[in-house]
C-alpha cells in the first residue's frame, strides 16, 4: 500500500512539472506573439509614417504602464499637429487623431522658406504659396498672432495681405495686393486698425496706397 501511494504521488509531481512547463511555455509564446496596434488619423503622406515610425516603441510597451509625457512630446514634435486626442483601447490599441494646424504666412530665413502654422510652430517648405502673405524681418511669434486677432476681431480680411513687414521696433506695416500700405505704430493697434477701416469706408471711390498711423492723433493719407 505503501508503494502504491509513492508511485501515486511521483506520478503527479511529474504530472505538475509537465504541465507547468507547458504553460510557461504557451504564456512565452503569447507575449512574444502580441503587438499593440497604433491608428492614427489627421495626417498624410510623409508626416503620417513619420510620427507612425517615431511610435514604433508602443508596439511591445504595456498600456498599463505608457509614459504620457513622451508620447506627448513625440507628437507636438510634428510642426503639422495643431490639437490631438489619444484613446487607449486596452488591452492592445491606441487611437490618436490629429486635427491640422493650418498655414497662415510664409516666412524666409537665412535664404530658406518656412510656413507658419496656427499652432505657431514652423514648417520648411519648398515653394511660396501666393494665397499666403509673406513676413518679412524678424518678429516673435505671439506679436504675430496678436496683430490677426485684432485684425480678425475687426473684419479686416487677412487674405487681402501680400505682405507684412515687421521692424525691430515691434512696428508693423502691412501691403495689400491692391498695392495699399499701411503703416501701423507699436501701440494703439486695435484703434488704429479700426481707423483704417473707418478710412477705407469713407473713400470708398479713391483708391488710396498709404495710410500712415505712426504718429499719435494724426493719419497722413495718399492717394
């Protein structure tokens, strides 16, 4: 009897290592197998497999674990993205989607040709999009975007500029493709655009090309 429950137990101790062999095994070969599925979607072309080969890293990373900051920097690190949102389907997808900054003038710098997105972020290009006025001299990008907030707060048509010059100073002038130029001064800005606009609407039937707001309480007109 004694030999019997022995043999028994021998029996299932090699039974036990058998098995959990096995399912060791099968558990290595599942986590070899499983790759996580990356969607993104807002970008095309060169911009997509770029950002999609800079997130390769996520394929073998546990979700439960993802470095957000990273993920974060590695998609603002696209001039292109504007606003994005990442969901995470777990246990094995991450779906970002991508909304597009979009081009609002052409800028040149040491001889090279930048577009300059909505997100304030520069983008190397090779051709000059007329539909786009160009900036010329050096500026910061939030004097930038504070001149088009006045001008769009006042109906001021912002596909009416050629180009806009900027000085040193932090001054602006801004030529419009109907050849008017308007020189605005550092401060003031909101009423001295409004005042163009006041302008513009009385002389409706004189086509002027200089309207100059660089000296308090006086406007030198030409026509």
């Amino acid at each position: 009897m004694h030999q019997r429950k022995s043999k028994k137990i021998l029996i299932y101790f090699f039974l036990f290592i058998l098995v959990g062999t096995l399912n060791q095994k099968n558990f290595e070969k599942n986590k070899v197998i499983t790759k996580n599925e990356i969607k993104i979607t807002g970008l095309e072309g060169k911009n997509y497999y770029q950002l999609k080969e800079s997130l390769n890293y996520l394929k073998t990373d546990n979700l439960l674990f993802l470095n957000k900051p990273k993920l974060i920097e590695i998609i603002n690190s696209n001039s292109l993205v504007h606003n994005f949102s990442v969901f995470i389907k777990y246990p094995s997808t991450i779906d970002i989607k991508i909304s597009k900054a979009k081009f609002l003038a052409t800028i040149k710098k040491n001889e090279e040709y930048f577009l300059l997105g909505s997100n304030g972020k520069f983008t190397k290009t090779y051709e000059i999009q007329s539909s786009l006025p160009i900036i010329f001299g050096d500026f910061e990008v939030k004097e930038f975007f504070e001149l088009k907030k006045i001008l769009d707060d006042n109906n001021f048509e912002y596909k009416q500029i050629k180009r806009l010059l900027s000085y040193k100073t932090g001054r602006w002038d801004i030529e419009t493709h109907s050849g008017l130029i308007i020189k605005l001064p550092k401060d003031r800005l909101e009423n001295s655009v409004r005042l163009v606009l006041k302008v513009l609407e009385i002389n409706k039937t004189n086509k002027i090309k200089l309207i100059d707001l660089r000296q308090n309480n006086q406007v030198i007109i030409n026509d």
